[in-house]
C-alpha cells in the first residue's frame, strides 16, 4: 500500500509539472506580449494604410 501512495503522488507531482510546463505562462511571454502591445498601439510604428483617408 505504501507503494502505490508514493506512486499515485510521483503521478500527480508529474502532471502538475506538465501542467505548468506546458500552460503556464512565463516571463518570455510575458515581454513578448508587452512588446506586441506596444507596437500596435505606439504611434511610432504606425503605417499609413489603405482605409485612412
């Protein structure tokens, strides 16, 4: 029986660290995101489209 504890809580810790392997959101995403926003909204990057008049 302590077997099968120790190996149900070795499961659980593991799909806990895929978990936030895999969905959790980190710091290069974080300053991706921070760099997109800023160029879409800087008007230093701005470009004259085709529906400006």
């Amino acid at each position: 029986m302590n077997n099968s504890v120790l190996i149900g809580l070795g499961i659980v810790i593991g799909i806990y660290l895929l978990f936030k392997l895999f969905f959790g959101k980190n710091e290069i995403t974080n300053e991706y995101e921070q760099t997109y926003n800023k160029i879409l909204t800087s008007k230093e990057y701005k470009v004259k489209g085709q529906y400006e008049k």
